[in-house]
C-alpha cells in the first residue's frame, strides 16, 4: 500500500473509533466537539468584525450629507434637512428635521416616504424605547404621530437610536445659515484618516490577546480523554498495530473530534450571529447579516483547526510509549526541563524590545514583528506553568486528606491540571498588558475640556438666529421640578468704530447671579457694569483672539452688527450707540461653567443697551438635583419644545478621541465573548476530567472516603493551578505591559489596579465554573460508577 492509503486507513480506524467506540467514544468525541466548537465560533466571529464594521460605516455614508451636492435655490429636486439631536438617560439620539422643498425631494436612506409636518419617522430601537415605561419622559419629547419605521438600509446598527421629525417651518435663512443644508442627494464618499501608529498597535495586540485564548482552548479540547485512548491504542498493540499506526489512528480520532467541532462551531456561530441583534454595548450594535466572515478567512478556520489538531495530538503523544502490556506514561516521568521553555519568551522579547521608544513619530511598527512577538510571549505561558506547577506540586507534603489527594494527584498528572488552567491563565497576561497599554496612552487621547459639571450640568446653546426667547425659555426650564438653577447670559459685540476691522469688544448681559458666574464680584446690584481684567490667549472658540478688546469706563461704543452682516430679510441692521457707565468697576475675569475665559464688559439688564440687534449669543447654565435623575431629561424636553434647534450640550471634564473610544469598546466587546468562552470551555474540560475519574471517585466512596473530602480534594487540584497560573499570568503581563508602553514611547508605570481587576475576573470565572461543576461532582460518587460493560 503506498503511504497516503496507509494514512488514510488509519485515519478513517481512528474516526471509526470516535464515533463507534460506544458509549465512552462519542461522549468523548461530543465533549471534544464542544470545545473545539466553542472555539471555532469565537474565530468565525472574529473574522466576521471587520467586514461588519465596514458594514456600519458604509450605511452612515450613505445616509451622510456631508459634502453632498447642494442648491441655492428651492428646487423640484431639493430637500432642507438640519440636525437636532438629542440625548436622554446618558444616551445619544441621533435626530434630524426634514422638509421637502419639492416632489422629487431625495429620501434618507431606509424612508419610504418624507414625513409630513409635525410626524416623526423612528429607528426600530427608539420605536420599542418610545414604547417602554423607561421612554415616558422621552414621549414628553418626541411626541409626534409615527409616519413610519427606518429600514436596514438607513441605520448603522439595529440598537441605534434615530428619528426624522417633518416640518413645514423649516427654512434656509440665507448661505451663511448653517443650520440648515438644502441638499439634492444624500451620500458621502469618505476618505478616512488611518489610525496613528499607537492606535494600531493597539488594534493588532487587541486581536492577538483575544484569539491567543481561543487557540489554547482548541488545543486542550482536542487532547480530552487523553488517557482512555492511549489505554486503547495499547490494546491495538496487542492485535498487531505497531507505533506509527496507533499515532496514525489517534491522529484521526482528534480529526472525527475537530470536525465535529467545526460543525459544531458552525452552529454555535449562527446561534450567536442571530442573538448580536440584540446585543447593544456602548450604544454599538451590528446587524446579523453583517457578521459574515470573509470566505477566504473562513477556509482558513476549517483547514487550520484539523491540522492543529492532528499536530497537537502527535505532539502530545511525543513522550509517551504505548506498548501491548499498557502505557509507560503510568511510571514516574522524566523532570522538566527549563532552558527550552524560557527560549519562547526571550525570543519573543527580542522582537518587541527593538521597538522600543517609537511611539507615534518613528512610522508604523511592523504588524507581523509584533504579533510574533506578543504571541511567543503568551505562548510562553503555557510551557512554562507545567514545569512551575511541577516544581511547586513535587515538594509538598502532608496536610488533610483532601490536601494529600488534590497534590498526588497533581504529582502524577500535572500536565494535565496546567492545560486546564492555560487558557485562563494567557487571556489575563494579554489583559493585563492590554489595560495597562491602554491606562499609559490614556492621556494622549483624552484631553481636558475645562468644563465644570458641578457648577452646571448643561449649558444651553441659544442660537442667535433661533426665534427662541431666551429670558422666558430660562424661566421655563426653571420651572421644571429637580432644576435648582438657570443662569441665562447674553453676548453682543461692541466696537469703537463701524464697520469693525480690529478686534471687538465682548458685552455680557445678565442679572448680578448670571454675572458671578463669569467674573469676581465683590458686590452687585441692579444697573452696575464691569470691566473685566485678564485677556485670555487665543481659545478654540476664538482663536484668533477677534473677541478680546477692552473698554474703559465713559467709552463710547457701537453695540450690535459692528461688522456689517446681513440679516435673515437681506438687510443689514444698523449697531446702536452706547456709552460705557462712568461708575464701571474693575473686576477680575473667572471662568465660566464651559471654560471659557471671558473679556470685555459685564453689565445688567438696566445699564446695557435698549437694542442689541439680530447677532446675539446666547448660554443659559442649568444646576439640577444630582440625586433627580429625570431632572436632566425634563430640561432638554423644556428646550427641546421651545426651539428644536437650540443645543442643550451636557458638560463634561474630559473627552476621548473617537478611535482611542472605538478600540477600547472593541476590547471590551471581546474580553466579554473570550470570557464566555473561557467559562464553557474550563466547563467542559472539568467534566471530562470528572468522567474520566469515575470509577476511581466510586471506589473511594466506595471504601469509605466521605464525599465532603473527595468535594474538597477536586477544589484544591482546581485551586493550586490556577493560583499558580494566575500569578506567572500577571508576571508575564506586567512584563509585556512595560514592554508595549516602552514601544508607545510612555513611561512605564504598572497599572496595579487592571492587574488586580484582571486576575480577579479570572479567578471569579473558575470559582463560578467549580460551583456549576460539584452537582455532576456529587453524582460520579455514586456506586453505580463502579458498573462495566
């Protein structure tokens, strides 16, 4: 016979063994299947995201009107769209008012028609939001009849939350209104930015730690049953099989389970893609059919996971000697040896180190270079924890029963006991080294906003050309229970001369509560005005400094359109005289609740000029209860009913960079799925572990051994490995964390809280998986295990 048919006989033996060796066979062959199924699952999924993103880019283009053609003029073909977004229980509700300026208006992606004046057309999530006791003070808000529901194609996700509100008074007042577009089509043709260097990094080591986990388990799961096959290759010795046939034959047992597995695998994975609907972290979701993994990535799934499993079992098999008398395995084995095991980590060390102190200015780090090393890293955490449990387990002695028979067992077998606790063991060294990367480079990507949240919780954009009043829309949004406070300031500019070519002068308007916010006063009454001290540097809002003159008392001024702009009718409204009060003190400037710095002239109602014009500004600061939280969520209602176009902007002391934010919640939605895997797939090998026991668990109860020692003897072998590995875990992720902050050019510094949360979930995921595995525990003790067929 030539050798591929010898291969394929032996191969097609083992597969007949796997699922015709009865009942222990397919059992075996089932737990197999699982584990590697959980696993296949998590890589298809994997490889599914990239495409599903994309996905979620490509709809929010196509329903962007970012450059996309426009007119001057109403027209046949013409729609006015303008944003009004809003925010409710911490959440982002993306909103926009539409109105058809003709019958050939274009439609939002996923609208069947535009809807009419006052109705709304709702996303799916925000239509079952609206719906629920927890939407009733949104109803409060968007409280318009339905026109319809937004299909697929106009959504970034089924979780999104987004309406179009029709209107028959909206209205593009001139070209410098940006408020509204009049656009003929919708579509916008990005050009993304790629992610900085950092970034990347970031991107590549959140794959590689998640997916290192996976690999682990799929090569523990197909070495389940490990010593009942080799007692029954040691009897396929006795009928004649020699060495290589019966590593051939196990070879194909492991590939029956594998494909199982990947069957298996297959399913776990439609299952989950038909649940991601439903699944929302961070106001992100995906729809099912996005989750469609690259062809080409999911043949390399099917091909990689049977070739890893026939490797790892003739790996496995590599030191044992099945003879037709029995396994030599069963004598003391040889002690292992460390020099080998330390080679993977420095090797993996010696392809990390050398980009050091790169950062972000050196161009990008080399994908492949890092991924060897960060693997080889992990990788190192799994041949190195057989030989530390050995060491450990092979000195101790004494103790209570349930002690002396958790170590002799892992005295014969503590290989097995290392492989149970691997996986478990590299997803928190590659967490750790995640957090504490993410925790380094954390303030490159957020920034302070300067905002004061506790002296404002919003600060309320009125709009100069809004038709809002903003006087009685402060009072209203006072009114409304839990707020204790509404600060409202108006802004004009001022100028010695008209038109103003140099730099204008800031009036503020405001009673002597609203003027303590942005100045120090000492006192104040009614008809004062002040002069503030202290020109600030140029701000994002003003940044080139255009709004930073200053006046002296008995100054005269022209206050309103001191450069000459246009109205809403087309005219340009003439600035009024006004002459800065000769009793004007002098008063030092304090940032107000936004940040902002402010220059120029603070004066009260009384003492500021009768008319200020068209081109005002204005902020109105809202305090509420802390302890209310609807209190919020009735202010933005209140605004929201007297002009859709005023922004109530919730302040916040910091703000992240959109791609460092996308990342971390990629993480965050991987270190969830790896968790589950962990947990089901640690499941599963402890059962197996279990059932291969059985006999010897009921021949112990059997002579008397009380099963609260037993009970205690499976937690400590649990226990003692997974102490163990979780310790060589945080030293290696510590290390590997230093090492990726050395690469981002930060100082190292050890993040000791993400060393001690990550070890801690670690350890919670055993502690829950030892809890749901004493009930089968407490069954294989029974006499009945003793039974044979």
């Amino acid at each position: 016979m030539s050798r591929l048919q010898v291969w394929t006989r032996d191969l097609g033996m083992g597969a007949r063994f796997a699922f015709g060796g009865g009942r222990e066979g397919w059992i075996r062959t089932l737990l197999t299947g699982v584990g590697v199924g959980l696993g296949v699952a998590l890589l298809l999924i994997s490889t599914a995201i990239p495409g599903a993103l994309a996905a979620r880019y490509e709809r929010g283009d196509a329903r962007s009107t970012m450059h996309s053609d426009t007119a001057d003029a109403p027209g046949p073909d013409t729609l006015l769209i303008a944003r009004i977004g809003q925010t409710y229980h911490h959440k982002d509700i993306e909103g926009h008012m539409v109105r058809a300026e003709g019958p050939d208006a274009p439609l939002p992606p996923g609208l069947k028609r535009i809807p009419g004046p006052g109705e709304m057309a709702l996303s799916p999530a925000l239509d079952a939001l609206l719906k629920t006791s927890d939407g009733a003070l949104l109803r409060e808000r968007l409280d318009g009849p339905v026109s319809e529901i937004i299909g697929v194609p106009g959504l970034v996700g089924p979780g999104e939350l987004l309406f179009y509100l029709g209107s028959d008074t909206l209205a593009k007042n001139g070209p410098d209104d940006y408020r509204v577009e009049r656009v003929t089509g919708f579509g916008y043709d990005a050009d993304r930015e790629g992610l900085d260097p950092v970034l990347m990094l970031m991107v590549v080591l959140t794959f590689v730690a998640l997916l290192m986990p996976v690999a682990v388990f799929i090569a523990t799961a197909v070495r389940f049953g490990g010593e009942r096959r080799d007692r029954r290759l040691a009897a396929l010795r006795l009928v004649g099989a020699d060495s290589r046939m019966v590593r051939r034959i196990a070879a194909g047992e492991a590939l029956a389970g594998s494909l199982v597995g990947l069957v298996l695998g297959t399913g776990f994975f439609a299952v989950g893609r038909s649940l991601v609907a439903s699944v929302s972290l961070q106001q992100r979701s995906v729809f099912p059919g996005d989750l469609d993994p690259a062809p080409w990535l999911a043949v390399l799934v099917a091909l990689a996971v049977p070739a890893a499993a026939v490797a790892v079992t003739l790996f496995a098999l590599r030191g044992v000697v099945i003879e037709p008398l029995g396994v030599v395995r069963t004598a003391r084995p040889s002690r292992r040896r460390i020099w080998w095991r330390l080679l993977l980590p420095l090797i993996g060390l010696g392809l990390l180190v050398p980009l050091g102190g790169r950062g972000n200015d050196h161009g990008r780090f080399n994908q492949w270079q890092v991924s060897g090393g960060v693997v080889l890293l992990l990788v190192g955490i799994t041949v190195l924890l057989p030989w530390l449990l050995e060491r450990c387990v092979g000195k101790m002695s004494g103790g209570p029963v349930s002690w002396q028979l958790a170590v002799r067992r892992l005295q014969v077998n503590s290989g097995g006991a290392a492989r149970l606790v691997n996986g478990i063991a590299v997803a928190v060294a590659g967490a750790i080294a995640l957090q504490m990367l993410f925790a380094g480079v954390e303030g490159d990507y957020t920034e302070e906003t300067g905002e004061d949240p506790a002296r404002a919780a919003v600060a309320v954009m009125v709009n100069r050309r809004t038709d809002a009043d903003m006087d009685g829309l402060a009072r209203r949004i006072a009114a409304v229970p839990d707020v204790t406070r509404a600060v409202p300031l108006t802004s004009a500019q001022a100028a010695r001369q008209v038109p103003a070519t140099q730099e204008t002068i800031t009036l503020t308007i405001g009673t002597c509560d609203a003027l303590g916010e942005v100045a120090t006063l000492d006192s104040c009454a009614e008809g004062d005005a002040f002069v503030l001290t202290g020109a600030p540097a140029p701000s994002p809002q003003d940044p080139q400094g255009l709004f930073g003159g200053a006046a002296k008392p008995g100054d005269e001024l022209f206050v309103g359109n001191v450069r000459g702009y246009a109205s809403d009718m087309g005219e340009t409204p003439e600035p009024q005289k006004w002459t800065v009060p000769a009793a004007a003190r002098t008063v030092p400037s304090r940032p107000d609740p936004r940040g902002q710095l402010r220059t120029g002239l603070l004066v009260t109602p009384s003492a500021a000029p009768k008319e200020i014009g068209d081109f005002p500004d204005a902020q109105i600061f809202v305090q509420v209860d802390e302890s209310r939280p609807d209190a919020l969520d009735r202010a933005r209602t209140a605004v929201f009913k007297a002009d859709p176009f005023v922004t109530a902007m919730t302040l916040r002391h910091t703000k992240e960079a959109a791609g460092y934010s996308s990342i971390r919640t990629g993480l965050f939605f991987g270190a969830v799925a790896v968790l589950v895997l962990i947990g089901g797939s640690l499941l599963v090998s402890q059962l197996e572990q279990l059932r291969e026991r059985r006999r010897l668990l009921s021949s112990l109860v059997a002579f008397g051994t009380r099963r609260s020692t037993l009970s205690l003897s499976v937690l400590w072998q649990t226990a003692v490995p997974i102490v163990l590995g979780l310790v060589l875990a945080a030293g290696v992720g510590v290390g590997l964390g230093a090492v990726l902050m050395g690469m981002a050019a930060q100082p190292v510094r050890i993040d000791w809280a993400s060393v001690l949360g990550m070890t801690a979930a670690g350890a919670g995921v055993v502690v829950v998986v030892t809890l749901l595995s004493l009930p089968p525990l407490l069954r294989l003790m029974r006499p009945d295990g003793l039974r044979t067929e």
